[in-house]
C-alpha cells in the first residue's frame, strides 16, 4: 500500500508561481513513477507531469518550460514529489492529484485546488 498526502495549492495572479507537494508513504520501493494530473471543471483528467524512479522526467507540451517536477527521498520512508509551477495562466486553474504507479495499482491523492485569477 501507498498513501498519498498532498500540499500546497491555492490562488494566485497570472504570472505567479506556486508549489505542490506530495509525500508518498508505505511500500515506496514498489514505485515505479509518480505524477502528477489535474482537472479542470467539465473537462476530463489530463495528465501534467511524470517523475520515474530513476529520475526521468516529462511533461505536458502545455506546461512546458513552466513546471518543473523534482523528487526526494528521506531515509527511505517518504517520497516527496514536488511540482513547482511558474508562470501561472488562468488556464491552469484546476484541481491537481498526486498519482502514484506501482505494479499492481494506481494510488491517488485527495486532489488540491490551484485557481489563477487574471
């Protein structure tokens, strides 16, 4: 099992930044990668950026040179992964979950709402 908490998140102006965080907990050697999505009312879950185990990372074309996805572990425990968003657009007003891949299953996180007001 891995349990997700996640942190972070709120409102700002266009232009502004913020920072996400997700720690990860329990069997974190069973993770493959981490992710982070988001959605936006009405719209369906779109996949923002993908961390791996070996530290590989990728993004969607819309966040770019914008977002920047990192990772930590601490004394093999918790795997924090952060998403730092820069550059923030209205269009990025949505509510972001932490995910997490093992073999076996997908683990998500409650979600955090990030709103950026024009």
């Amino acid at each position: 099992q891995v349990q997700l908490v996640e942190s972070g998140g709120g409102l700002v102006q266009a232009g502004g930044s913020l920072r996400l965080s997700c720690a990860a907990s329990g069997s974190i050697d069973s993770i493959n990668y981490m992710a982070w999505y988001r959605q936006a009312p009405g719209k369906q879950r779109e996949l923002v950026a993908t961390i791996t185990s070996g530290g590989n990372t990728n993004y969607a074309d819309s966040v770019k040179g914008r977002f920047s996805i990192s990772r930590d572990i601490a004394k093999n425990t918790v795997y924090l992964v952060n998403l730092q968003m820069n550059s923030l657009k209205p269009e990025d007003t949505a509510v972001y979950y932490c995910n997490s891949e093992t073999d076996r299953r997908s683990y998500w996180g409650q979600g955090t709402q990030v709103t950026v007001s024009s």
